[in-house]
C-alpha cells in the first residue's frame, strides 16, 4: 500500500495517518520528522540540509528528495509507505513519481480529504493550548470542566497566534493556492479519490478504509 494524504489544516491528517499505517502495518513518512533525523545524525543530506537552514533559507527539493530515497529504502518501507503533507507542490510531486518509477514502487492512491471553510475555522479557532503542559482542549468538541483552565495541571488554557481565524483563513488560502494544481497533477494521474472528512474520527476512518481495501 502506498499513498498520500492531501488535506487542509485541520482536516485531521496526522490522525487518520496513524490509523492508516497501523492498520495497513506501512510506515508514515514525514519529511519533517525525516530532515530532522538527518540534520541530528549529521548525514551528508543533512549537513546540506543543515547549511541553508542556518541561513534561514528553505532546504531545496533535491536535498529534500534524496532523504525521501534513503527513507523509502530502509526495510519496513519495502511494502508500501504513507505520505502526509508531502509533496506540497507539482515539481515535488513530479520529483517524487520519476523516484517511485526507479524503485518500481509506483503509489497506488491520493486521498484528498474533502472539510468545508466553516468546518475547518471553528475547529482551529476553538483548540486553546494549556501553556504551561501544553495539553490541547477544544472549547466546542472536548471543553474544559473549568472554562480557561487545564484539566491536566490546572495552567492556563490560551488560542495560540496560528490558530487566531484571519491567520487560519490565510493559512487555507495558502493551502488553496498551492495545493490545487497538485490535485489537479493527481487527478490527470487517476490517483485521486475523495473523503468526506466530517464526522467522527471512526467515521472518517471507516471511509478511508473502505477505498484503500481496494488496493490492499
């Protein structure tokens, strides 16, 4: 099994992606989890990597890519993998397929996971962060017993500045920009399939499951 994850902000990718790589035994790659690794063990790739982060520049596709590789080569990726977040754009996207047909591991399915604007600003714009444990409350889905306060420690619960709904509905506007033509190059691909994402995390779970059996 091998696919991405396409999504939004808030459209809860990182906790379908965990159900999807237990439940299909795949591991779930991230490139940002990869680039650390790199840049800790002080790999090649991450010593370039490293270099242009000081610098306060983005790490280029290329270096990007070549960790990817060395990923999809270690063993318990030799039976699929999971994407989340990754590519972000058409040349990654294109980067990544002339990867996948050198180590004849072509993906078998895109899921882009379908949240409306509404949908996606309530559930940013309720979460408040504790700051002093940094547990996370949702003031709509999953309140605290005491309005503002940590049921863990007792801090005090705050909307952290990325959550704020001008900075998330810039976020999504971001994400529009960037993302479309990439779910356009998927489309063209016929690899793109739809999830409603709304509903319960069991709900968007069961429907992911039943397209991804088809390719298991």
């Amino acid at each position: 099994m091998r696919v991405i994850l396409l999504g939004p902000p808030g459209a809860g990718k990182g906790t379908q992606a965990g159900r999807i790589a237990q439940a299909f035994d795949i591991p779930h790659i991230s490139t940002g989890d990869i680039l650390r690794a790199n840049v800790r063990e002080g790999t090649p790739l991450g010593q370039q990597a490293k270099g242009f982060m000081d610098a306060g520049e983005l790490v280029p596709d290329d270096v990007i890519l070549g960790m990817v590789g060395d990923r999809l080569a270690e063993p318990d990726a030799k039976d699929g993998f999971l994407f989340d977040g990754f590519p972000r754009t058409v040349p990654q996207a294109e980067a990544l397929e002339q990867l996948l047909i050198e180590r004849e591991q072509p993906l078998d399915a895109v899921l882009r996971m379908l949240v409306d604007t509404k949908e996606i600003v309530q559930r940013l714009t309720g979460r408040r962060t504790c700051s002093n444990c940094g547990a996370v409350k949702h003031m709509v889905y999953d309140p605290p017993a005491v309005d503002g306060v940590c049921d863990r420690c007792g801090g005090q619960l705050v909307q952290r500045p990325d959550d704020a709904e001008d900075v998330v509905l810039n976020r999504l506007e971001v994400y529009r920009r960037s993302t479309e033509p990439l779910e356009e190059f998927y489309w063209g691909r016929g690899l793109l399939r739809d999830v409603e994402a709304v509903g319960t995390v069991d709900d968007v779970a069961a429907r992911m499951d039943a397209i991804l059996r088809d390719f298991a």
